[in-house]
C-alpha cells in the first residue's frame, strides 16, 4: 500500500497518446481512474471518440505551442519521441534526434513550469546506461550513462536539460529508462523474430547463453502509473523490467510457446554467428541477439514498492 500520494487534482497529460506506450497508457487510465482525468495530446487527432479529451499540437520541436494543451494539467507523461531507427537515411541523424528527443521535450518542459505543472515523467531508455552489460554487472539506475549511438545520445541530453530545469523552476522531473517493450502490437527487432518463428524456420539460435532484461507493455504503464502520483518518485532516475531476464535462445522459445509454435532452434556455436554475422555485414545486429544487457530495478522496487505485476510468460502470451 502507497501511502500520503501526491495529490493530482488537474489532468495528466499524456503525449504521443496514440504511441504504443501512450496508447496503452492512456486506455488503462480511462478505464481504471475514476479520479484522475486524462488529456491526449496527438500530432493529428483523426476522429478521436467524443469521450476523449484530444488536443492536436502537430510536430514537436523547440518552436511547438502546447498552451492548449497544458491548460489544468498537473503531471505530464512525456511518451512522444524521435523512436530508435535501425536503418535511419536521414542527413544528419544526430539533429533529427536532438530537434525532436531533446529540444522538443525541453521546450514541452519549460512551458509545462511555466503553467503550474506539478510533475513531468520523461520516458527515456536504457540506452542511456548503454548497449552491453557484462554478465555479473547489470546496469543500475545511478551508473555512468555511457550511450553508444544517437538516439541514447539525445535522451540522455534531454535528461540532463530536464534535471537542470527541475533546479530552476522547482517542478518535478521523474525519468524512467525501459529496455526492449514488448506487447500487443510491437514493432522492430521483436516483429520480425516473431514472425520468423511463425514460419516455422529452423533459427540457429538454440545455443545463446547471454541474458538481456525486458519489459511487458503492461509492466511499463503500470509503473508510469506509480510514478504520477507516488511522492518518492520526484527527482529520481528509475529503470524498468520483468524482473526476470532470458537468452535470446529462451526468449526465442517463449515467443514460440506463447504463439503456439513449435521453436526450431538449432544450436550453433556463438562464435560462429558472429562470424557470420560479422561476414554478412550484421555484427551490431548479433551483438544485440548474442549479448548481455541487464538492469538492476532494485532501486525502482524499494523507492516506489512497486513490483512487475506481468510475468513474463504472461506477457508474451498477450502479444499474441
């Protein structure tokens, strides 16, 4: 049990509230709070259902207005971003990602102090701590940041701009850092394993012994949740997961279980798929399916008393 909640009286705002995250977030709210109201801001709102409370603020950027939007709002959960990109075409990829993950959200931010908001939840990502852990050393909340591409470059930049301001004006910021979600209608890396599952095409993964942390769709939203309104989460960094980490080999085997599949996975020596992986021109592609990424939510349970409410078995039975 919580006890003395912080108190939200006016809305919470949620961006990027047809999102995956946002999305989910936004229908668990409807449906579970009686008490606290709800505000969608979407880049285009296309028929939103009258019962909706939708403001459109278009593309987000350090120019984008979000007067409308704030209007009696007291929390902002900040889901709306430039996504990771595998294969990003772009110009200079870097600026797209600072325009939108780190002016964008800091311009949100400066406007929300300004209108009285109370608390800003940035969700982040674990790319931040970085892409690899060793074995024995999950990544923790309070680590180093050491981003290796772009992306985890910009949220890391926004985090910073976002602890400063929380200095300047005294409005809360709560950041949470989710590794790999995975849910009902999940895209990237995720589609693609599954569906080559679903073929039923023997994958020379049956002998990965690494261990990577993950998250259920519904695990995250429950933990942003928490953090709206639990007077413990102001000014603090939090990571996110299941709780309980898989190889790919076991990961690939649950999708496979879940989906109602056989898992034909031939055990092939790693060292082997890096090299073939490396021949191929796909060694970052093996690193992540070979490597170890780990998080340490410890912090995240005893701070906020929170634990995963999704095992994962049950959440990858509800992606399918």
């Amino acid at each position: 049990m919580i006890l003395n909640k912080m108190e939200v009286n006016g809305r919470v705002l949620i961006t990027g509230a047809n999102g995956f995250v946002g999305k989910q977030l936004l229908t668990r709210l409807q449906k579970e709070s009686s008490q606290k109201k709800v505000r969608a801001a979407l880049r285009v709102c296309e028929c939103p259902s009258q019962d909706l409370d939708a403001v459109q603020v278009g593309d987000i950027s350090d120019t984008t207005d979000w007067r409308a939007a704030l209007a009696d709002v007291e929390v902002i959960v900040h889901a709306a971003a430039r996504a990771h990109i595998m294969k990003d075409e772009t110009i200079d990829p870097l600026a797209e990602y600072r325009r939108v993950n780190v002016e964008g959200s800091l311009n949100l931010a400066r406007q929300a102090a300004a209108s009285g908001v109370k608390r800003f939840i940035f969700i982040s990502s674990i790319k931040v701590n970085g892409e690899h852990t060793p074995d024995d050393k999950p990544f923790a909340a309070d680590d180093t940041p050491r981003p290796e591409d772009h992306y985890g470059l910009s949220k890391l930049e926004a985090e910073y701009g976002l602890q400063k301001l929380t200095v300047e004006t005294g409005m809360e910021v709560v950041i949470v850092r989710p590794p790999l979600v995975y849910g009902p209608g999940v895209k990237g890396n995720f589609a693609t394993m599954s569906k080559l599952i679903e073929k039923g095409l023997p994958l020379p993964f049956g002998a990965v012994n690494n261990l990577r942390s993950l998250v259920a769709l519904d695990n995250l939203v429950d933990l942003i949740i928490r953090c709206i309104d639990h007077p413990a989460a102001a000014n603090q960094i939090f990571l996110v997961s299941d709780g309980h980490d898989l190889s790919t080999t076991g990961l690939m085997r649950g999708v496979a279980e879940a989906m109602g599949k056989p898992s034909r996975l031939v055990p092939v020596p790693e060292r082997l798929l890096m090299v073939g992986a490396t021949l191929l021109g796909k060694r970052a592609v093996a690193q992540r399916l070979l490597g170890s990424l780990q998080l340490d939510i410890s912090k995240t349970r005893n701070v906020l008393e929170w634990e995963p409410p999704v095992s994962v078995e049950e959440g990858l039975k509800r992606c399918f």
